[in-house]
C-alpha cells in the first residue's frame, strides 16, 4: 500500500468570542505580548494565535469549563520561567503559577493565564532528564 504525504499545517488560530473587542485587544497587547490589528493576535510568528470577535450577546461568551481553551509550548523549563515573568510583570491574569509534574519519563511544568472573559490558556514544556 502507498503512503500518502500530508500537506503540512504552518500555523493555526484560536477563535474567541469576546464582551469588549477594545478591551481584549488591549489585554492581549500590552498582557500578552501579542501583535494586534483588526483581524487577529498572534505572538511569535502564530506561535500564539487568536481571532478576537465581539460577541453580539454576553450570553454567547463560553470559556472551557476545567481546562485551558489554549495551550502553547515553549522550547525548556527557562524559556517558559521567563514567560511566566514576563506575563506576571505585564498585568497578566495569572490563572496558575508555575509548577513542576513528574512523570516516568521526565518532568513537565505548565502555568496557566486567563482573558478578561475568562479564558484559560496554557503554557508548559517538558524537561526528559530523570
């Protein structure tokens, strides 16, 4: 049987309904560290990507419940300790603060920040020294 090639996906986007299209913008700016413009923010070349849209009715807003709605990599434990101060420093909404797990094949540490409207996004990164 012939092994088909898949085309390669390069980047992806999150869609967000949001209460304050203004305001989330400014969050994800100045918090975030995300470049802005009408259309989207994204942070280390679509790294990190949303599509912020305003929400015609609050009611429609739906964070998951219990997990992130995110969840981003970064390359080691250093990268992602200097994520988390930048966040912190930023006025990020810190949701969790960093903290280790330890595994059978190594380490994992994640944190986690919220949106205003109460998204939850992730960030971790595993360290396979044990």
């Amino acid at each position: 049987m012939e092994k088909v090639k898949k085309a390669v996906i390069d980047s992806s986007l999150t869609f967000l309904l949001v209460s304050n299209l203004k305001a989330s913008q400014e969050y994800y700016r100045t918090a975030l560290g995300c470049e802005v413009t009408e259309f989207w923010a994204i942070r280390d070349d679509f790294g990190l990507g949303f599509k912020l849209i305003e929400a015609n009715d609050p009611g429609d807003i739906h964070p998951n419940k219990g997990t992130w709605n995110t969840y981003a990599y970064v390359k080691d434990f250093a990268e992602l300790d200097s994520l988390y101060d930048e966040f912190k420093s930023n006025g990020a909404i810190i949701a969790s603060k960093p903290a280790v797990s330890a595994f059978d094949w190594g380490l994992w540490k994640e944190f986690s920040v919220l949106d205003p409207d109460g998204y939850a996004f992730g960030f971790g990164t595993a360290n396979k020294t044990i």
